[in-house]
C-alpha cells in the first residue's frame, strides 16, 4: 500500500494517543489474502525510534461492500527492531467479497479510511478526519414529538467521507437539552458560503444531546467556509481539507 501517516498528525486528531508518535510515522505497508483459508491481512509498521512506543492505541476495523464488518481474527505486535515495528491485523475474508474498507481509529474515534479492490490491487482513501474544535452556543434540532433546543456544545469531530460524494460529518455534542411540542420555526444547519453550491446540511440527533451535520461538499476545491446557524450563520468553520484542519473564523483572523 505505501501509505505513510504523520504521527503528530493523528496526534493532533487525537492528543491522547502516546507522546512517542510525535515523531513517529505510521505506513500502512501491505495487505495480503490467502482465498483458500478465506483470510486477509494487513501488515502496519509503526516507524519510531523509541523501543517501548505502544502501538496498542491503534485500531483497525474491515468491512465489505455495504458496511458489513469483517471478523478480525487476531492482532499481533511483532518484536520491535531498530527504528521500526511491525504489527499484523487478521480478518477473515468471506468468499465473494473482492471490496474491502479498512478504517484506522484511536480509542475516541475514526483517523483515516481506505477502499481496497483486491482483484484490480487497487487502494484510495475515502475518509479522514480533521483536527479541530470548534464551541457552538446552541443549536435547533427538530424531533418526531416537536423541537430540540440544545446549549452550550462544541463539535468535537468533522470527518470528510469521499464516496461515493465528498461530504463533511460534524459531531457536536451539547451540554443541556430543552424540547417543546411546538416545531422549530428554523433548524440548525450547516451551509457552504462563498459559494453558488446553496446545498444545506440534514441533521440527526445520535443520543438525547449528541447531534451529526452531514454536508455535501464541491470537488476541486480544499479550502472552505462553512456556516451554522439557523437564519444566519452564527459560527463559521474555516476548513482546509488539505491540511485536514478546522478553526472558527474568528480565530484564523488572528492567527498569523
């Protein structure tokens, strides 16, 4: 595969990940299949000079063509050699299945995602998250019973799925919750500004004050302002899918 991670990066996606990947790199080096034992595997090699870096926090997940999970059948951590470790994830592989979705994650969430044809030797990321926190003052969301007011909440995960249309989820998760029967006179939403694409995120209420936007998102451009609010926007994202970062505007006004 050949892919190559910055571990300061996914540490900025996730600071609780051990202080050694600051300079670490994370490849995701081959996977390999065996049809007759209906088996598959993906070898990860964490690049670290520091023996004892742990590689326990890393988690792969596998799944089919229609998000159905393969069984894993075994990680193993082999013995660190000078500079670099390799560490072998095993699934096993049903036959019929050709498309395989690997998911990288950390104990709070998703890192990077990619699509392998096994037939074709194929690989492409279709998903990664972004560094960012952004604090949102409150938000509507409408419910079967009436209307959800929720307060003081920040979106705590933003995530750009690229199949099969590139779209951006944003978790926000909310301190307290407030419902009427009355419906909302305007939801919240997310909105591309500076933009002629006028598309509007939908919303769903995950647990009693955890909510995700999904947004679709134009091709060919990595730079974006992002809007949410219900009338007006009343926070805006600056989002740099290139750098895989978010921040409000008000502070990338500031920021040199």
């Amino acid at each position: 595969m050949g892919r190559l991670l910055s571990g300061a990066k996914l540490r900025e996606l996730d600071p609780g990940l051990p202080s050694c990947y600051q300079r670490a790199g994370i490849e995701l080096a081959r996977v390999r299949t065996w049809p007759g034992l209906k088996a598959m595997q993906l070898k990860l090699v964490l690049h670290s000079q520091e023996v004892a870096c742990d590689w326990l926090p890393l988690e792969v997940t596998a799944f089919a063509d229609g998000r159905r999970a393969l069984h894993s059948s075994g990680t193993m951590g082999e013995t660190p050699r000078e500079g670099w470790r390799d560490i072998l994830y095993n699934f096993e592989l049903p036959e019929g299945v050709d498309v395989v979705r690997l998911d990288l994650g950390s104990p709070t969430g998703p890192l990077e995602s990619w699509r392998i044809d096994l037939e074709r030797r194929e690989v492409r990321r279709v998903g990664y998250a972004l560094a960012g926190r952004v604090e949102v003052a409150s938000a509507r969301i409408s419910t079967a019973s009436g209307c959800a007011r929720l307060e003081r909440g920040a979106v705590e995960r933003l995530w750009i799925e690229q199949e099969p249309r590139k779209r951006l989820h944003a978790r926000a998760a909310f301190a307290t919750r407030k419902d009427t029967k009355e419906p909302c006179a305007h939801q919240s939403h997310f909105a591309l500004l500076d933009s002629r694409d006028t598309s509007s995120s939908t919303a769903r209420l995950d647990s009693d004050r955890t909510v995700t936007f999904t947004l679709p998102l134009p091709d060919g451009r990595n730079r974006l302002r992002v809007g949410l609010g219900e009338t007006r926007a009343t926070a805006i994202l600056r989002v740099d899918l290139q750098a895989a970062t978010a921040e409000r505007e008000a502070l990338a006004a500031v920021t040199p």
